[in-house]
C-alpha cells in the first residue's frame, strides 16, 4: 500500500552561516553566487586610476560581465534528500520474525505462553521451523512484491517516495499487518497516479496466485476438520479448489485451521492484504485507481461504501473491521487532486482500471475467521 501526501524523507540538512574562521557553505537548492576580483579593482570595488571608488551598472544575474565588472558564477543545485534506510531495514527484519514465529507457533501465537505445559521454544522449532520458513518466505516475498511495484513505479516517474515500511504484528494468526511507502503524491499526474497505484496489487498478485495454487494443491482435506477457527475463503481460492481438486474437497466447506498448510496460509494473507488495498477508498491503491477513473465523483463511491461497510459490520457482527474504518475516516475517504488531473488516461489503462476494481470481488473474504460455536 502507498500512501499519498505522506512525509517519507528526512528533510535537507540547513544552510550553515559564516562562523568565525569558517567559509560560508552552500546550501541545498540555494542560488550560489561567487564573486571574484577583476584585474583594476581592489577587494572587489572598481577604483578610477586616482583610486576613487568608480558606481558601476549592477552586473546581470546570470554569466559575467566583461571588462573591469564584477565577475558572477551562478550555480542552480537541487535539494539532496536521503531516504532513511535503518527504520525500513528493522522493520523488515522484525517482520520476517514476526511472521517465522507465527509459522512456527501454528498460527496460534500466544498459545506457546498460556496454555498449560507449553511446548519449549527448541521443541517447536525442531518440529515446525521448516513450516515457519516456508509461511516466512512465501508472505514476505507477496508482500514485498507488492510494495516494490509501487516503488519501482515511483522511481520510474520520479517521484519522492520512501522505502516500504514492514508492519510486524506477532500476536495475531498472521504476523503482520502489511507494508506501507509514503510518497508524494501531489507531484503525480492523473496516469502517473494510476500507474503507481496499480503496480503494486499487480506485482503482488503475480507471486500471490502460484502460491496459493501450490497451497491447495497440498491441501489434505480427509483430515478431521477441527480447531479454534476456519478461514472464510475468498472467490478466487473457491473457484480454484473446484479446479485442482485436493484430497477431500466438497464444495462448500471451509478449511480448518488443522488442514492448513505454510504455502496456503502465506496465499491466503496476500489475497486478504491485495483485496484490502484495492478498495475504493481513501489513499488505498483501490482510491488512487477509481480517483484517476472518475475523478471527484470518486469521492461518492468512497462515501457510499464506507456506509455499506458500516451497515456490513453492524449485520454480521464482524467487530473486527472496526478499526480498519476508523482508520479511513480518520485518514479522510476523499481523494486529493492529482498534479494534473486532466492527463487523459488511454483505452488501454481505463479498460485495465475498470477490470482492477474488480480485484477485491475476487480476493477479499469479509469474515476472515469463522470461529466454531
């Protein structure tokens, strides 16, 4: 996911003064003038041949002026702006941990330290470390994928934006909550912003789909399908189980959380997190798409589904998207403007942007955990 209008580089350092003893230093993006003495002058004022201080005409700002004048060199710098790359590289860091753990633990985190005898940490990594790397790889791979689509294309167009920001979460089924870069979206134009905000569900989708066929490929579904949850399935794993045919499968079932496998859940989170960007809101990728497709009148759709997803959330009593709206609402539904939201999109990218609304349709499994009762 990125997120427009965000400050993601640390600002240019400040212009330093002259000190004592110290040469002025030139400041980033700063006009630099230099004057230098002409031959007939004395500290840099023209003097007559009796010494007299002669006014001349003030010199242009740019080039320099022949004879006895002032000499002037201008010189236009840009701004040199560093992207911080020890947060990103920790966060990535306690991510891959975060989500080994999850894999190692069964995707119950927390029942290692409260369950009553709980299995040593050596124990679960000799009998799960392999299922822990593989759920490690596959996930952080999607994710990343995802996030390098929207940072190549933002490098691509030259526009300032950051490096992706893992969020570790090791306490829930899943162990992470994504990845996020800032850019700054204000310097896009309409098929600049469409460009980027695609690239990413794209790119991550293009790792996603073989590994979740792997996953239900090696699904065992004669297992006793029991535990604390069953993950809702999205449309797109349905119509693929009806295809691949794993041992066991009837239309219809859900898969339990003892039938799970690595390679599945690593697909399962990277559809939950692709349909997630792609809704019509906000700054998600989903808002850049249909803001570039509809312009302003995007604005009503986002409105318009945050209520259906309010009224959702009330019916099924599924709390746990509550924070996820109060996110969106504090963020704001509406769109910004783009740099120029006149650039006409194409054939090509409006029939792609129509048919990449669609994504969430296809992705998105609104229950996420059915718990038995």
């Amino acid at each position: 996911m990125d997120q427009s209008n965000t400050p993601e580089m640390e600002p240019t350092e400040p212009a330093m003064g002259m000190r004592d003893g110290e040469p002025l230093q030139d400041s980033p993006g700063d006009q630099v003038v230099r004057a230098s003495e002409s031959e007939g002058s004395e500290g840099g004022v023209p003097r007559d041949g009796s010494g007299a201080a002669v006014r001349t005409s003030p010199p242009p700002p740019i080039g320099s002026v022949a004879g006895d004048a002032l000499e002037l060199s201008v010189e236009f710098r840009r701004p040199v702006r560093r992207r911080r790359v020890w947060l990103p590289v920790i966060l990535f860091v306690a991510t891959c941990l975060s989500t080994f753990w999850v894999g190692v633990s069964g995707w119950l985190p927390w029942i290692p330290f409260v369950s009553p005898g709980p299995p040593s940490l050596r124990r679960l990594l000799v009998t799960n470390g392999l299922d822990g790397l593989i759920y490690m790889v596959c996930l952080v791979g999607i994710l990343l994928m995802h996030e390098m689509g929207h940072f190549l294309a933002t490098l691509r167009y030259r526009i300032p934006a950051s490096l992706p920001y893992f969020i570790p979460l090791p306490i829930s089924p899943i162990g992470t909550m994504g990845a996020v870069i800032g850019m700054d979206g204000l310097r896009a134009n309409r098929r600049e912003l469409f460009d980027i905000g695609l690239a990413g569900p794209l790119a991550g989708l293009l790792v996603a789909v073989p590994i979740m066929c792997v996953g239900i490929a090696r699904l065992d579904l004669t297992r006793m399908a029991y535990g604390p949850f069953a993950v809702d399935l999205p449309l797109f794993v349905r119509i693929a189980l009806q295809v691949i045919q794993p041992p066991g499968y009837e239309p219809g079932r859900l898969i339990h959380f003892h039938q799970l496998n690595p390679y599945f859940m690593a697909g399962w989170v990277g559809f939950l997190v692709t349909g997630l960007n792609m809704l019509p809101v906000s700054q998600l990728d989903g808002g850049h798409v249909v803001y570039t497709l509809f312009g302003k009148r995007a604005h009503w759709v986002a409105r318009g589904f945050i209520l259906l997803a309010i009224g959702f959330v009330v019916i099924s009593q599924q709390w746990n998207w509550i924070l996820m709206i109060a996110l969106v609402l504090f963020i704001g539904t509406d769109h910004p403007p783009t740099r120029d939201d006149q650039m006409p999109l194409g054939r090509v990218r409006m029939v792609i942007g129509c048919l990449a609304i669609l994504i969430p349709v296809f992705c998105f499994a609104p229950w996420l955990f059915v718990f038995p009762r």
